[in-house]
C-alpha cells in the first residue's frame, strides 16, 4: 500500500476507532480515543508494506485498536479488564448490578461461542466490534442481505439456547 491510498483510507479508520473506544467503557474519554486512534494507525503505517496480505484491513484495524484501548484502560484504571468485563464498567450502577451484568455478560459469550462459525463471525463482527452490515458484507464478501439472515438466525439461536438454559 502506498502513502496515497494509506492517506485516504485513514480518516474513514480514525473515525470508526474512535467511535468503537467511545463505546467501550465510561472510562474512555475523547482524548484516550484519540490515543488510541493515533497508536493504531502508526501500528497500521507500520506494516503498510505488508497490509496487501490481509484479507480486511478494517478488521485488523479494529481488533489491534479494541487491544490498545484495553491496554490504555487497564493502566489508566489499575486493574485488569477482561474483554467481557469492559462493557460492564460502562455505567457501574451498583456492585450487585454490576455482578449481575458481569455474569450474563459471560453466559452470552460463552452461548455465542456455541455457535456455528458464520454465525459467531457475524454477531461478533455487528454486535462486539460495532460494524455496519455492508462493512461486514464487504469485508466477508458476500451480500448484506445474507449477512443479515446469518445475524437473524444467529440471534434466535442465541435466544433458543439462552430460553433452555433459563428452564
């Protein structure tokens, strides 16, 4: 990849990273987004030479920016975060709440972990990462009409297994 096509892509990238550390945790203010933002695309520079390589460029931007903002999140807090545990710190209502949003949390990765790969690629892909259906058609290559059956049949399996287990 050369500088040209690097510099037009990386506005569209800065933007969808900042969002998605936006949405990751109450902690996560503007600035740190913007850290985030700046470490990722100086990663994604980096390896400009070696990017043709990857099948999806916006999803190795999103998955090295999810792992710089949690690193960024664990020195700012002190602790350490798990991925299941950074959307339970979004709001922190109560320490009873927040076990509670912590342990349905883990029960529904683990139920999606159940499900078929396609299934498990897309739900990550809309619902943990913040991708568009057409991003995720893009990048998967196939229609947004059938990644939006994958993620309707993903969600009623994810409801059918979660109803059996409440039984």
């Amino acid at each position: 990849m050369n500088r040209r096509e690097f510099e037009q892509m990386a506005p569209q990238l800065r933007k969808r990273i900042v969002g998605m550390v936006m949405t990751m945790s109450a902690d996560a203010d503007r600035d740190l987004a913007d850290d985030v933002a700046q470490d990722t695309l100086l990663k994604l520079w980096t390896l400009r030479e070696r990017l043709d390589e990857y099948r999806s460029v916006d999803s190795l931007t999103m998955v090295i920016a999810r792992h710089r903002a949690i690193d960024l999140l664990r020195s700012k807090s002190g602790e350490t975060l798990g991925l299941e545990t950074v959307d339970s710190h979004m709001a922190s209502p109560s320490p009873e709440q927040a076990v509670i949003d912590s342990e349905e949390s883990h029960g529904v990765m683990e139920i999606i972990a159940r499900l078929p790969s396609v299934q498990q690629a897309v739900i990550r892909m809309k619902h943990i990462e913040g991708l568009e259906v057409a991003e995720i058609a893009r990048i998967t290559g196939s229609t947004p009409g059938s990644i939006r059956v994958a993620l309707s049949r993903a969600r009623q399996s994810i409801k059918e297994i979660f109803m059996q287990e409440q039984l």
